[in-house]
C-alpha cells in the first residue's frame, strides 16, 4: 500500500523523458527521469542501473578514509595571498578535515588533482562556491558523504532548521566566481549545463555526456539523507558523469572566471508543513468541541477552534520567509 502511494505522489513524467526505475544499496527504490531523445544510451545507462553487480570501480576501505576533502573559499583566499605557490597537497595548508590527505603511505603516487563544485544557498541573493577535492575518491558512497559534509559546511547554523527548509532539487549550472574571499557565485546557465565536450579544463564520461542529466535530483536528495553506513564503497557509477576541474580550483582563477557545478535548491519541507496543518486543524477541532461542552459556549469554541487553524499557517510562512532570506 506504501508503495502504490509512492508511485502515485510522484510527478508526472516530463515529454521527452524516460522514467527509470532501481534499488537503492539500501533496498530502497529509486527513480530518475532522462531525456530520451538518444532511446539506446538511455536503455543502455537502465541496464547499468538495474544490474546488482553495477560497480564502475572498487574502492578499498583505506580510499575511503583517506581520498577527498572540501576547501572553504575564505580560507583558501589568504593563502593564496600569502603564496602563489601553495598546493593542496600540503598538510598545513589545509583544514583539520583535509591532513588525512598528506598521510598517504610515501610509496602511493598521489592522484592528478580533480574538483567538484557545490553552490549553495547562504542568505538572501548569495550563493557560495564549496569545492571539494576528489582525486582520491572512487566510490559514489565516497562522494555523496563528501558532497553532504561540505553541504551542511556551507549552509552552517541554518540546517538546525531543516524541518522547514530542506533540499528539493539539484541543478547543474554554469556559473561566475565574482568575489574569492566569500566564495560568492552568480548562475548564468541552468538547469543542465554542462562543460563542452572539447574542454580540457573539465573532465566527464560519457562524452558526449548522454543521457542527461548527469545525476537526478531524486539521487542527491536521497543519498543527502542516507546513514554512512548504508552506502556501498565499491559502486562508481554517478561520479564519472559529473563535471569534475582538473588540476586546480576556480578559486585560483583570474576574476572573474567560469566554472560548471552542481547547485543544491532549497524549498519547504512539505512533509512537515502538512503534519503542522494536519495537527492544527485536529487541534481547533477537539478545542471547539472541549470548550462547547466545558462552557456550554459554541460560538465561544468556534472561535477558539478558528484562532488555533489559523494563527499556526501565519507564524509557520512568517518563519519561511525569514528563513528564505538567513
């Protein structure tokens, strides 16, 4: 019954599209729509989704613990000014999270670097620019714990508010670093923009990158929310699809420069705003029928049973709104 319920709440499927179905490493069905005007990559791209044994590569538990790191922008500005000659690969010139990296055993070569960029919301018009290293990475479980942490890194003390703001949507966006020590980016294309196939400042597979796009939002959305210790660390099947810079970060660019990334859109979290509305109207209804029988008063509980449905909805959007702009 649960599942005929999912299938029925979700939207519909978009003209154009393909609508495809597979477990999750958690059991977990999941789906993703494609735009179907290439039919055989799209068969193709379902069966690596729909086979148990879809693993583009192995990662080890050491890789897991050791490759990737995110890099705040205001800290990578002053060292930048300090030294044109800083690299990622030193120990003291990263955050605590990041010195697993110079821990590497002395005998492995170090990976050619690769970023991942990351926008998100932080308060009214700005958007900020998260990279995060992922030479080492080889596991999309690897990843999205990345992605998530640098995420939560990003958004700061407003994801104490995720029952009312949440992730709804990802979109793959070119964007415009317009100020290094914030970090703060401008969007000039969406919702799927993609490097072209003739850059090398960018690297992708397949090229060209079909079907799209790269990654669904429900793929973010549900990995967003997962237990580490559900995600599978040898399947790599959504990492070698998304936009990945070589060599070095946007934040070592001229201003201004242009990059391509992943940026996460927040939205109400509808699930708690029904319950919310659900409650309050439960609420006025057994305070209506309270107050009638106690008082013997049924205008008097009609409008008590009122004022409780609706001073809840107000304080509720007063909150969204204030929250949209933090």
């Amino acid at each position: 019954m649960i599942r005929l319920w999912t299938r029925i709440s979700r939207p519909r499927v978009k003209k154009g599209f393909r609508r495809i179905e597979w477990l999750c490493d958690c059991g977990s069905t999941i789906y993703g729509d494609f735009d179907n005007s290439d039919s055989q990559a799209v068969n193709d791209f379902a069966k690596v989704l729909q086979s148990p044994s879809s693993a583009g590569t192995t990662a080890s538990s050491t890789d897991y613990e050791t490759g990737g790191s995110s890099i705040p922008h205001s800290f990578a500005a002053s060292e930048i000014a300090k030294s044109s000659q800083t690299t990622s690969s030193q120990p003291e010139n990263h955050p605590e999270g990041d010195k697993s990296l110079a821990s590497q055993p002395p005998g492995l070569q170090p990976y050619p670097s690769k970023y991942l960029a990351l926008c998100v919301n932080t308060g009214g018009i700005y958007k900020t620019l998260g990279e995060i290293e992922v030479s080492a990475v080889r596991s999309d479980g690897h990843l999205f714990n990345l992605m998530k942490k640098t995420y939560h890194d990003l958004r700061g003390f407003r994801t104490k508010f995720n029952f009312l703001i949440k992730p709804v949507e990802i979109q793959f966006v070119l964007f415009n670093l317009w100020n290094i020590r914030e970090g703060f980016i401008s969007i000039c294309d969406k919702p799927k923009s993609i490097p072209p196939t003739n850059t090398n400042e960018y690297e992708y597979t397949p090229r060209p990158l079909v079907p799209l796009p790269p990654m669904p939002s429900e793929v973010f959305l549900h990995y967003l929310e997962h237990e580490d210790k559900d995600l599978c660390l040898t399947k790599s099947v959504w990492t070698p699809r998304l936009p990945l810079r070589l060599h070095k970060r946007i934040i070592e660019c001229d201003i201004p420069t242009y990059g391509w990334g992943i940026h996460v859109i927040e939205g109400p979290n509808r699930s708690a705003v029904f319950w919310i509305v659900i409650t309050a109207i439960f609420g006025s209804i057994l305070a209506s029928i309270l107050w009638s029988s106690l008082r013997n008063d049924i205008q008097g509980g009609i409008g008590i049973g009122t004022l409780i449905i609706a001073v809840p909805p107000v304080i509720m959007t007063a909150f969204l709104f204030r929250l949209s702009s933090l």
